[in-house]
C-alpha cells in the first residue's frame, strides 16, 4: 500500500510542477511576441517615412514640370506674340504698298 501511496504522491508532485516549468517558457515566447512586435512596428514606420519622402519628392518633382511648363508656355506665347506682331507690320507693309500701287494705276 505505502509504493500505491507514493506513486500517486510522485503524480501529484509531476503535475504540480509541470504547470511552474511551463511557465518560463511561455514567458520568453511572450517576449519573444513582443519583440517580434517591436521590429515589426519599427519596420512599419520606417516604411511610412519613407513613403513620406516619396512623396515630397514626387510632390517637388511635380512642381518642377509645372514650373517648367508653364515657362516653357510663356516663351512660346512670347514667340507667338513677337511673329504675330512681325507679320501684323508686314501685312500692314503690302497694304501700303497695295494703296500705293493702286493710286499710281488711276
């Protein structure tokens, strides 16, 4: 009776003690958690700056094109200006010249 006595003592003492060394395990998984967690959120706003820098570049970039096409809008307006003043004087040139003509043939 006293070996049945102590074979149930023995499981009663084993499984008292499995929770307590299960415990330290779950505690290094939880901090493995949390760190795997902490990379993870570093990685996240590391990510989310640089997509906020590609932004303002792109936004910088954008504003470059704009700038540059709307020079390039103006120069060609000032071009446009400047050949329709000059064909503006020599249409009014041949008009004179057509009135000039024109009285020397009456």
């Amino acid at each position: 009776m006293k070996l049945h006595n102590w074979l149930i003592l023995s499981a009663l003492v084993v499984n008292a003690s499995a929770p307590a060394a299960e415990e330290p395990a779950t505690k290094s998984a939880g901090a493995a958690n949390v760190s795997m967690l902490q990379k993870v959120e570093e990685s996240a706003k590391k990510a989310a700056d640089e997509a906020r820098d590609a932004t303002r570049k792109a936004a910088e970039a954008a504003k470059l094109a704009l700038d540059k096409a709307e020079m390039a809008v103006s120069e060609i307006s000032q071009k446009a200006s400047e050949d329709a003043k000059l064909a503006a004087r020599e249409a009014n040139e041949a008009a004179k010249l057509a009135v000039r003509k024109t009285k020397e043939a009456t």
